[in-house]
C-alpha cells in the first residue's frame, strides 16, 4: 500500500523540479499538516499556525511530482474540510494548504485546525508505525534543525568545485549555485565547507543520564506543589571533539539542561539545579516561600527557555566556537570584523585569535560577553569568513527533544526543593557558582506545554496587560509564569486537563521514536 512517502521520494533527485506551484503545494500541504501533528502542539490553533508555515517554506524550497494513493486521499479530505469551512478554493480537483489565502486560513484555524490535523494523523501514524524508509524520512523531518550554510543538497564543495556544478540545476537553484561558487573563493570559507561535507560531528558519553521515568499521575499522586524552573536547552553527560567536520582544539564538556540533576544524583551530588548568586538564591526563596504556604515540600518542574538563543550565555557555545578556531584558521580580516562586533560591548575583550581569550569566556561573571561573541559568530558576514558555523553548534548543544521546543516546554527532569536549604558553592557547572540542593524526582518521557503544566499560572497572567495596553501574548505569558514565584498544585483537575495531552504526545514520540529514553 502506498504511503506518504509517495510524495517525498522525489526529493534529491536531478531534475525533479517541475514549474507549477500546484505540485509544490501537494506536497507541502501534507508536509505542513505533518510538522504541524508532530510540534507539540497537536490539537490546538499553533499547530495549524506550524502547520501552514511549514508548509509555505517547503513550497518555496521544492515543486516534485506527487505520486500515490495515501495522497490523494489525503488531499480529498483536506479539501471536503475546507468546503466545509467556505475557504475558496483554487483549484476545483484539489485544495493545497499552501493555497489558501493567508486570512481566510488563518480565520478559520480555531475551528477547522483540529479537524485538518485529525485528518491527517492516521496516515503519518501509520507510515511511522511501518517503519522502513518512509518512516525514516518523517522522522528526520519531525526533528528539524536551524538551516546550515549548507542548506540544499547540491550545495556542496564537490559540486561546486566540479567542471559542471551548474548540471540539473535551474532558476533558483542556479542562482544559489551561483552566490555558493562566489562564496567558496574565500580560502577560509571554502576550507570549512570541506570539513562539513567529508567530516561529522563527533561525541561520546561521559556521564550515566538514564531518566527516572514517571507520569502525571505520579505527580498527582504525590501532591507536591509544582514550581516551574527555568533551564537552556543543551544536552548533558557529553564530550565533543568534532563538530560536523571541524575538529575541536580542546574537547568540550557539555554540562547543562535538564539532564543536570539526573546526572548530579547519579554522582552522588546533593545538587539539582545551578546558576549564579542571585538567581539561585530567588529560586531558594521561591521553594521556601512555596512551602510556607502549603506546608509541603515544593517539586522543581524543568522549563525550557528558547533553544535559539538560551544556550548562549553558557560556556558550551562559546567554547564551541573558540575550540574550532585553530582549525579553521580564519583570515585576519575575519578576525578583525568579528572582533569589532564583540569589542563594541565589551572592548576589554582580547580577540578570537588571542588564546588569552579562553580565561575570559570561562568567567563566572562573563554570560553577558558569552552572548555577545555568539551574536558575533551568527551573523552571515562572520560565517562567510570562515568562522565556525553557528548552527552547526547549535545544533550539537542542544538536546534533540528541545532543539524546535517552545519556551515553557516542561517536565523532562523533576527534583524535590529543599526548604530553608543554603547554597552549594560547588555547582559542578563551569557556568554557574551555586548549586540548589535537593532530591532529584524523576522525569515525564515528554514535555508538556506550559499552559498545561502550569494553568493556574498560566491563566491568571492572561489577564495581565503589557506595557502597551494589550493583554499578554502566548510568549509573554511563558514569561510571566517563568518568573512569578508561583506554584500549581497538582490536583485531580489539573490531572483531568493534563492526560489527553500527555497520552497523545507520549503515543506521538513513541511512533516516531523521540521518547526521552530514545535518546543518549
């Protein structure tokens, strides 16, 4: 029986590209719908959002030819919903997603979104539950990272350095050809760009991260009250040496994340959260004040941050940036432009080519000049120099569950509070100088959206207004709930509201394999 794949299998091929946005909307229609199922947000109007956004980039990125019946019907039930929410149709034989006028879709998002993901479900499903080669490419499109500089498949050092890198290529793509042949004439450009195509990144496991897995239910059972706290979203219990063909001058200790306490408690450490003095000592007073009030021990719920810019103030992405810089040898004009950018905030900063440098990145104190040389290492002018790849890096520190998380994505690490406890001053961390003391309390096997782990929190900040006069949007509500020294209590109606979302993320991540013990 034919499957999703049918629509996918093009994709790679010389000469796929056909001139018609029909095709290209055939495929991103059920692509989108797919990435929209698989965000995390299934069931709601941000997956419809997810959904149609998907969709538009992958119709600008590709027009093949669909094939298959799984398709067709897919297609057929997009359009019966769409008749019946009275969107306009662009063609008669077959509604794409992509199609839809922008306003009229995103109008009727609240009242058809679920409906269209509903429709689509089965068919993913089912290609996942089939394994094989169909299931392999959803589940690498369910991943889904930063783009890197290299983000078409024919734009490579060996084809563009071909006698004919121009072959099978046409509009678009011979023009990106064309700026990629352009770029690869800057020697430190060109030498990078042959390290991450004939290299790969390169790790091994340094610590025992097996989570305690538990449930909703556990927590209910428990009655602990719940009191959200903020970590990065980079991986634990890891040693890099090579990141995507670039070796590293020094191997780096990624240290961070949620993992931190599971790793703490496996050690024999009494820790189960880090940061600086006075951001560990707010969170102390945040458990003690909690516990005052309900006269119970308070449970720390892991809450993701922004996994785009988060891990910045680490020393994992700086150290990652520095450690490929004697291997990639940037030209002295690259060192002078990205010098200029981090010396405009900071301009005690010794420079990316002084080795003195190190000793200031790995300051306690120095998070802020952290983000600064990450800001500097992101922009496309540095990149074009032959500096390290900023997505590369990115995508190698943060953990595969949180590398598309949305700020407030909680539960995938637990710990128990200690009330009235004092700082650890050893914080097992090179980025922090405090360590939270406590017991760690077991993980769920999936992160659960702010507004279902916290609702309490979570309502209460929708009826604040910002400075504007507006109430709150979506992100700044993860925000309001980040900081407030609140607390949910894990009662039978949060139970009540918690478990269909949980159970169908837990059977989602179970057919595609991102379950957190999937994953090292």
């Amino acid at each position: 029986m034919a499957g999703l794949l049918d629509y996918l299998e093009g994709i790679g091929e010389t000469g796929a590209t056909l001139g018609t946005g029909l095709l290209s909307g055939v495929v991103g229609a059920p692509y989108g719908l797919f990435k929209g199922i698989t965000s995390g947000y299934y069931g709601s109007p941000e997956a419809v959002r997810i959904a149609q956004e998907e969709a538009k980039k992958f119709m600008e990125r590709n027009t093949y030819v669909p094939r298959g019946k799984v398709a067709q019907e897919a297609l057929q039930n997009v359009a019966q919903l769409m008749e019946a929410s009275k969107l306009p149709p662009i063609l008669p034989e077959a509604i794409a997603l992509g199609s839809i006028p922008r306003q009229a879709y995103l109008a009727q998002a609240e009242r058809r979104g679920m409906d269209l993901e509903r429709a689509m479900a089965p068919r993913v499903e089912r290609m996942l539950e089939r394994g094989g080669a169909g299931a392999d490419i959803l589940h690498d499109l369910a991943q889904g990272t930063r783009s890197n500089v290299i983000d078409h498949p024919f734009l490579k050092p060996s084809i563009a350095l071909s006698n004919n890198p121009y072959s099978g290529l046409s509009g678009p793509d011979k023009t990106n050809m064309s700026r990629y042949i352009k770029k690869m004439k800057d020697p430190g450009f060109a030498a990078r760009e042959i390290m991450r195509e004939t290299g790969s990144t390169q790790m091994t496991k340094t610590a025992d991260t097996t989570p305690n897995i538990i449930s909703p239910v556990d927590m209910y059972r428990g009655g602990e009250p719940l009191v959200p706290v903020a970590g990065d979203t980079t991986r634990a219990g890891v040693q890099y040496t090579n990141i995507n063909g670039v070796p590293l001058a020094v191997p780096v200790d990624m240290q961070g994340g949620f993992q931190y306490p599971i790793i703490q408690s496996k050690i024999g450490s009494p820790n189960v959260w880090a940061s600086l003095d006075s951001a560990a000592m707010g969170k102390q007073a945040h458990f003690n004040k909690v516990a005052e009030q309900t006269n119970l021990t308070p449970r720390g719920v892991f809450f993701s941050m922004n996994p785009k810019d988060s891990p910045d103030f680490s020393t994992h992405i700086s150290e990652l940036i520095m450690g490929q810089i004697p291997a990639l040898n940037p030209s002295a004009q690259a060192f002078k432009e990205a010098n200029a950018i981090v010396q405009s905030k900071f301009p005690n900063f010794l420079g990316f080519d002084n080795p003195g440098a190190m000793a200031q990145i790995m300051d306690k104190d120095a998070g802020q000049l952290r983000k600064q040389i990450a800001f500097a290492a992101k922009q496309k002018r540095i990149e074009q120099l032959g500096f390290p790849s900023y997505d590369d890096i990115i995508q190698a520190a943060n953990h595969p569950m949180l590398a598309n998380a949305k700020v407030g994505d909680s539960g995938l690490s637990t710990f128990f509070g200690l009330p009235g406890a004092s700082l650890n001053p050893i914080a097992g961390h090179n980025t922090y100088n405090r360590g939270i003391i406590g017991a760690e309390a077991g993980s769920l096997p999936v992160s659960i959206p702010v507004q279902n782990m916290f609702p309490s929190i979570w309502q209460a900040a929708g009826l604040k207004r910002n400075k504007a006069g507006n109430l709150l949007n979506a992100d700044e509500k993860a925000g309001v709930v980040k900081m407030s020294h609140q607390f949910q209590m894990p009662d039978q109606q949060w139970l009540d509201q918690i478990m269909p979302i949980y159970e169908a993320e837990l059977a989602r991540q179970r057919l595609s394999g991102g379950l957190l013990s999937s994953f090292p």
